[in-house]
C-alpha cells in the first residue's frame, strides 16, 4: 500500500466517510493531485460522493494584482457554496513558495474573505486540513525535500489511538492549570486559562498533527512575545514578530518584515485577542519550516492563535482570523503551567513527552 493510500484510508475513517456522504475536496496546487486521486477513490469505495475544486494559490496572487478591495474581502462563492453542500471537508494545501513581494494590506483583506470560508467549514462540516511539503519549498528554505517528506509522512500516519491516549492524559491534567507562562530572553508572556478546556488533536482535524489547545481568557494575556526569523502566513513574510499585550489584547507590535500585514491583519474584528494557546507534541516532527501548520506540531513548541477561539475550549472570541504563530523553545525557552516545568530547551516533562508511567 502506498503512503498515500494510506492517508486517503485514515482520512475516509476519521471523517466517518460513509454511504452518502458528501465529501469536499480542495486541492491549492497540482502538486497535491497525487493524494486527492487516492481520497476520491476511497471516498467512492465507501459509497460517498466527492466534489474537487482545484483552489489554486497562483489564483489567489492574481486577485491580489488586479482586484478591488470590495471583490478582495468577499469570500469565494463556489467556495463557500461547496462548504455548505458538504458533510465532509478535506482540503490539500501544497507549500507554495511564496511571491516575492505581496502587498500586506490587500492580503490582509483576501485573508478576511478566505475566513468567512473557513469560519463556515468550522461550523458546518466535518473536516480535515492537510499540508503537503515541496520541493520548492524545501529549496526555500534549505532542507532536503526527502527530510520534510519523511517527517510529514511520521507525522501523519502514526498510532493516533495511543498518542490520543497520551493527550487525552495530558489535557486532564492541564485541565486544573490556571496560568501558563512562556519565558525565553526575548519573551514573557502570561496566559489565564483558569476553568477552560483542554482538547486534544490526535490525527483528526490537521494533518500532520498531534497538539493540545485551549481558549485563554479573552482578558487574560499579559506580557510580551518575540517570534525571531522569518515564517510565511497567506503567501506573506513575516520576520522577527514581536507583539506585547494588555487585558488581554495586542497593544503593540513590530516586524523587521512583514509590517503592513500584520498591522491589516490585527485591524479585523477579534484579531487582537488570542482565540487559541497550543502545545506541540509530536516527536516525529524536528525542522521548523516557517510554514505555521507544520511547524505548531513540534514537541519542544508552542504556539498562540490570534483571533477566532476553540468555542469547545470555552472560548468566547469571534473573529474571521485564526492566525497561529509558533515560538520554539528547543533552543532556550520554558514553558511553564502553575509554575512547573513542561518545556526547558529540549527537556520535556514526562506527562508532555508521553513518558509518564
């Protein structure tokens, strides 16, 4: 069987793909074809009806050429159309070397349209995102493509069932925290989650995945947080991101790159306020790629999303962004929960690590 045979299998299961179902396929470049072929023919074997849209990335530059900013911020109708016909959302997100230079203000509008989408798909679908690494990608970033196929490949088909186990242990536990720190020289950054819930992403939601989250206080975020090197969100670079925070909002920020869009991005409703604070815990996920869906997984990261929060979380804020952004702690950074330690550099916790007996 081939790997991505066996991908499009657990996909059709986690999803519960049955008689019936209607299943909807996004595929963001040719790249991706090989691994929406195999769904499609799961997806039929199972007796379901799969609809393909080819949501081309190059697509969305055009727009961000030529299109006004009324057309920019409204969301695709076919799109959207595809999100409430279907019972069951998949989506290929291929790793797209991003333009060289992309106006961050007009992105930060298309961002709004494209989470009026994904605000549906949340609501009204099962569903499953995929990131698929490239070989440009790899170019881009200077690793071999073979070391991040290898490691999207251990990071998507492993034992789900036992690492769920794990999480499952671990979100019990974070359960009765009350504050959660993040330290490192150029951060300190306090999160309340008193009385809010921890769930756990074991193979379900975000491929690859494995990762813990909850929805801090919408006024519970005091400190600040520094994001050093580049990382890519919609196609734009960001680099050296740092963002400070009062009750619970950003009131400050700067970027050596990237400025204009996140200044855009922080202007939507909700986008201010952390909807998500997550935990990596995959082991099998080691290289930081800049790209956010990636590299939140990592045991040894952590990671805030600013606007639209887990409601299952307890989570209260609304927005039409969710933007993760990841801080690696492998080098020098801790994380802490009531004060005890689960991240120093690349010491873990055993309840973190799933070493705990």
């Amino acid at each position: 069987m081939s790997r991505w045979t066996e991908l499009a299998r657990h996909l059709a299961e986690v999803n519960a793909v049955g008689a019936g179902t209607k299943v909807s396929i996004f595929a963001t470049t040719a790249s991706v074809l090989d691994a929406v072929a195999e769904l499609v023919e799961e997806v039929y074997r199972r007796g379901g009806l799969p609809q393909v849209q080819l949501v081309e990335e190059r697509y969305d530059r055009s727009s961000l050429a030529h299109a006004s900013a009324e057309v920019l911020r409204q969301p695709a109708p076919m799109e959207l159309a595809s999100m409430q016909w279907a019972d069951v959302h998949v989506s290929f997100r291929g790793m797209q070397a991003p333009a060289a230079e992309l106006d961050g203000t007009r992105l930060g509008l298309q961002r709004e349209g494209k989470g009026i989408v994904s605000t549906e798909r949340w609501h009204g679908t099962r569903w499953t995102l995929v990131r698929i690494p490239s070989r440009e990608w790899a170019e881009l970033i200077g690793v071999p493509f073979a070391q991040l196929e290898d490691e999207f490949f251990a990071g998507t088909l492993a034992d789900w069932g036992a690492h769920r186990q794990h999480l499952d242990a671990l979100c019990d536990r974070l359960n009765d925290v009350r504050t959660v720190r993040i330290l490192a020289e150029d951060t300190d950054l306090r999160l309340d989650c008193a009385g809010r819930t921890w769930v756990p992403f074991a193979g379900e939601a975000n491929l690859p995945d494995g990762e813990v989250a909850t929805a801090p206080h919408e006024d519970g975020v005091e400190g600040h947080i520094v994001f050093p090197g580049s990382f890519w969100f919609g196609g734009a670079e960001i680099k050296d991101l740092s963002l400070r925070f009062a009750a619970g909002e950003v009131v400050e920020f700067t970027a050596a790159v990237g400025a204009d869009f996140v200044a855009r991005m922080l202007d939507a409703p909700g986008a201010r306020r952390v909807g998500e604070l997550g935990i990596g815990t995959n082991a099998n996920m080691q290289t930081m790629t800049g790209d956010l869906l990636l590299d939140e997984k990592i045991l040894g990261t952590a990671h805030i999303a600013l606007g639209r929060s887990y409601p299952q979380c307890g989570g209260k804020n609304e927005s039409t962004i969710h933007w993760d952004i990841v801080k690696d702690l492998r080098r020098s950074g801790r994380l802490e929960a009531d004060g005890t330690t689960l991240i120093d550099g690349t010491t873990y916790a055993p309840i973190l690590s799933g070493r705990e007996r």
